[in-house]
C-alpha cells in the first residue's frame, strides 16, 4: 500500500471540495480543491525543473499560502522537503545548501542574490506574495499529479537542528514518521471538521508545519493563516478559531493584553503549547484570565510530539502529560536502569514518530540511539505517580529562546574565532518575553579593541538574529571545575543574581 503521506491526507479531505482549507484575513478562502490543483500543478513544476523522488527541495520564504500546496507538492512527487528559517543568514545557508544539495531552492526574491551564489547548480526558484517564478511556472502546468507511491521509511523531510558540538545536523524524517504522528494527535486532541485552527507559528518547524497543518488536513478542517505571531491581530481572530497552538511566549504576550478574557475565547475548544517550557505560572495566569487551562506537551526535530497532557483528564502544570499513543517513553539513569517514579533521568524515545537518524551523519546517528534502540533525547526528566512526565532539564547545552533552540557552541566558535577574543562561553539568561535570552561571556586578549555592539553586529551579519547574543559581558576569566570545564551553572546564577551584568 501507498504510504505517501500526501495520500493519507488527500484521503481525509472534505467531501465537498469547495470547502475553505486556509482563512486568509483581508482575501479570498483557499479551498480544499484549490489546493490540490495549485499543489499538482507545483509538483509538475518541480519535475519540470528536473526534480527526482528522493531530491531536495529547500525552501526558505515568508509564511504566503502558496507555501503549503509547495510542501504537499514536495510529497505528491517523492520529494524530500527541507524547509529552512527565514532567519538564517549566508553562513546558514552555505552549509545547508552544501550539506543537503537540494536539486530546487525555492527563496524570497530579495534573496535571490545571496541564494544563486550559494545553490551549486540547484535551480532557485522565487516565491513571494503574488506568486513568483515558482507559480509563474506552475500555472502552466496541469491541475492533476499523480501522486508518487512511497514506503514507509522513504524520507518525506529534513529538518536541521543545531547540535552541541555546533554543526547542524539533518533529521531524516519519513513518511511513517510524520504520518503516525498525525493520527496521534488529531485523535489525542480531538480534531473534527468543524474546526479552525488559528495559525500564527513560523512554518519551517515540526510545531508550524507538521503539528498544526498536518492536526488540520487529516480532519478536513480549516486553518485561520496569519503571516506572524502578533498579539493583538491574534486576540482580533480568536473569536474565530476553536483551536490555538504556540510557544509559551505566545500566551505571555496575550497576557500582557488587556483584551485578553473570557468573551475572546469564548470560541476556542482548546490552546496548546510547547516547543519550550510553559512556566506553571503562565498556565495559571492564563486560566485566571480565560478560564482555560493550557495543553501542555513536549515534542521534539528528531521526534515529532512524545508527550502531551489529556484533552479529557487533568492537564497539569509543570508536567508535559502521557506518552502519546504509539510512543514509548522511559527515564534512565546513566547505567540505562530506567528510574523509580520520582526519580530524574534522561529521558529515551522509541517509536513509529523517531526519526531515522541525521543526513549523512552516520556517527551522529549511532551516537543518538542506545544500542537497544532508544532515541537520546538529551531531555532531564522524571515520571510521577500517575505516569505523567516532567521536564526538569536538559543534559545537552542548549538555549530555547521564544521557542527557537540555540545551541552554544554554534556562538562560541564564531566568537572566539574573533580577533582579540581568548575563550567565551555563551548561556540562556532569564528572559520574561523569551523564557530565555542569548547572553556572552567574553575573555578578552590584552589590546584587544572587541566592544560588545561591534561583536553583536559582527555576529548579525552572518547568523540568525535570534542567536545573536543580546548582551556581551567582559570577563577575566571563565569559571572552571577541577576537570577545566566551563562552569555554565555559575556563569547562569551571575545571570540570575539581581545585580547581573
Ligand atoms: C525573533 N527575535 C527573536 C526571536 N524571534 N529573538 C530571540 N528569540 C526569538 N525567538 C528577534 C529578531 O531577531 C528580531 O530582532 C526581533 O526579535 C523581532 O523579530 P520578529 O520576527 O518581529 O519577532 P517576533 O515576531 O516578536 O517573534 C517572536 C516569536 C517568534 C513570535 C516568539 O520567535 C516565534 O514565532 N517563535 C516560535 C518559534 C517556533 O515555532 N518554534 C518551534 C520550534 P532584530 O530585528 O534585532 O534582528 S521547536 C519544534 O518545532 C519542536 C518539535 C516542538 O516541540 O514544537
Ligand atoms: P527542537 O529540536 O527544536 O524541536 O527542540 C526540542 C527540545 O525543545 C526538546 O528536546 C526540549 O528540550 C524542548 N521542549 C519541547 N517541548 C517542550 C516542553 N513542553 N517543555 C520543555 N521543553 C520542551
């Protein structure tokens, strides 16, 4: 049988195909048979631009409708889609583009300049608001594709994530993955037809892409697009919507809006969050306010969705809920002895949603999985009484800054790679709007001539603003355990103690 997962989601669309599929605000609605035609029609274009199953098509665009039937063409033709943060500067994108050798760039037209010198022999297509040399094409092309047939563990995307030792790494993700992920969460959190999701995440990250649109295709539900996450164009639409997912800095900036009551959601079925943790404070305060008590759950690039609390059931602050139908969740000590009830340990995945392994990373990939099968998760937790998880750490470096990891090493390579700097060593600071914000520690050579705007500006010009440091501090020297590592805990209580910085 077919297991592309473009068929499995075709086969759950609305019986009637001028049912709206995406609510654009100030335009027409998509339809699902808009869709469809519009996603046949770029899987020809696609083929046409010399496009093979297994090819890569990266994309790195602003949130425009015509970015979802792209991603459904990429499946129709067999096509391994590797969506790409609009964020990313040329330093990024070299090094995907490099690793991943996409047959078809699709970039912004602004882009277009940086893209072309970095595509190496790719095809660069443009797509923006009124369509581009992408839909240019694909207007001429035919309104149906037959869809090409995939087995299970075909690759159907990539995802980058950042790792510890600061070179990304691809997750392989097939189309099992995705597929099973799927039905998991329509049935975990209760997707029918008469559902509008309001959409207000990025698109180029498991919760953006897979969760939400992935929760709403498989219902034959709609999607309420908005372009960003902006507080009060949110607040105008939720009246409108039955479902909300987004970050946990999603609900604090709705709490910082007077608008924000009961009446606003009085719509609204459920609102779930994840990506990062959602401070129980935040959960009650939302609940004060709108009567809701926020769906936690926990996910990750290599996973998809593990965990998530009940839709029927407590949902419990501070604790991302049960393992997903389908998925098995332990917590290990060091020796691989899963712990007591109570007690912390990493905590390991297996399942039908783990993905493959890292493109082209055949260590990492051993690397990630225990020899019996296990997925690392990198994640500190610990199961209660009741099997519900908690996250209590993390065991890898890493940053999560409005839901957007940011892996240390990344910065302190390029930073210490500056002239005049000995060492550095970069930590998550504290950070009301961000849970966590990017801060530097720098020890500077003698002369040195480094200021701590140069240095961010230096940073900016070839890496994601979002993991530029917001903060540079000079230091004599860096905190060291008697092994010579780098004491982050130290460097993070400086940070938390009222007179930081
Ligand atoms: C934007 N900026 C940030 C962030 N976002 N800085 C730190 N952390 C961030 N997350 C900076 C930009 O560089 C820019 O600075 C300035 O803020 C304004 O940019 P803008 O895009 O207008 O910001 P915003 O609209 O206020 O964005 C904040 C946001 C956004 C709404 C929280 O970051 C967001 O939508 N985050 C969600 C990310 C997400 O989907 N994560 C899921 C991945 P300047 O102009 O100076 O450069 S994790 C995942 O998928 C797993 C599997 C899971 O479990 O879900
Ligand atoms: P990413 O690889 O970008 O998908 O990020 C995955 C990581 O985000 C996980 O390994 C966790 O550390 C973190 N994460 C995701 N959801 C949650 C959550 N609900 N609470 C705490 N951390 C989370």
């Amino acid at each position: 049988m077919d297991a592309n997962l473009h068929t499995l989601l075709e086969s759950h669309a609305p019986a009637d195909p001028s049912a709206p599929c995406l609510v654009l605000p100030g335009a027409p609605a998509i339809d699902y048979a808009t869709l469809a035609a519009t996603s046949a029609r770029i899987a020809h274009a696609l083929v046409a631009a010399g496009c093979a199953p297994g090819d890569r098509v990266a994309v790195q665009v602003d949130k425009h409708w015509q970015v979802l039937p792209l991603y459904l063409a990429a499946l129709r033709a067999g096509l391994v889609y590797l969506p790409l943060n609009t964020a990313y500067r040329k330093g990024e994108l070299d090094y995907f583009f490099e690793d991943a050798r996409p047959r078809v760039i699709v970039c912004a037209p602004e882009r277009l300049g940086v893209v072309a010198t970095l595509a190496r022999g790719a095809t660069v297509l443009t797509l923006d608001a009124k369509g581009g040399e992408l839909m240019d094409r694909a207007r001429a092309m035919p309104a149906t594709f037959a869809t090409i047939p995939r087995a299970p563990d075909d690759l159907a995307s990539i995802l980058y994530t950042s790792g510890t030792t600061g070179r990304s790494k691809g997750a392989m993700l097939t189309h099992r993955n995705l597929a099973s992920n799927a039905v998991a969460l329509v049935d975990a959190w209760g997707f029918t037809r008469g559902d509008v999701l309001l959409h207000a995440l990025p698109i180029y990250h498991i919760h953006g892409l897979f969760v939400a649109v992935h929760c709403a295709l498989l219902s034959g539900s709609r999607l309420l697009w908005l372009p960003r996450f902006d507080a009060r164009e949110v607040l105008a639409h939720l009246p409108h919507a039955t479902v909300m997912m987004g970050v946990p800095t999603f609900y604090t900036r709705l709490l910082a809006e007077p608008g924000l009551d009961r009446a606003a959601c009085a719509n609204v079925r459920l609102f779930v969050a994840g990506s990062a943790p959602l401070l129980p404070e935040t959960f009650r305060a939302f609940e004060a306010r709108t009567g809701h008590r926020i769906l936690e759950r926990y996910g990750m690039t290599e996973t998809g969705m593990n965990a998530s609390n009940p839709l029927d059931g407590a949902r419990v602050p501070g604790t991302v809920g049960l393992p997903l139908p389908g998925v098995a969740i332990r917590v290990v000590d060091e020796a691989g002895v899963a712990c007591a009830p109570g007690a912390i340990g990493e905590i390991q995945i297996r399942g039908p949603n783990v993905c493959r392994g890292y493109w082209r990373k055949e260590d990492k990939t051993a690397e990630a999985f225990t020899a019996d099968g296990w997925f690392r998760s990198g994640d500190l937790g610990t199961f209660d009484d009741r099997g519900y998880l908690a996250i209590v750490g993390r065991g890898k470096d890493m940053i999560i800054s409005g839901g957007l990891n940011v892996y240390p090493k990344e910065i302190e390579e390029r930073i210490d790679a500056m002239d005049g700097v000995e060492e550095s060593a970069v930590v998550g600071a504290p950070d009301a709007d961000f849970g966590e914000a990017v801060v530097a520690f720098v020890v500077a050579r003698p002369g040195h001539r480094l200021t701590e705007a140069g240095m961010i500006a230096a940073l900016r010009a070839d890496i994601a603003g979002y993991k530029c440091p917001r903060r540079v501090l000079f230091v004599a020297e860096l905190p060291r355990n008697a092994m010579g590592k780098v004491q982050k805990n130290v460097l993070r209580e400086r940070l938390a103690a009222p007179a930081a910085g």
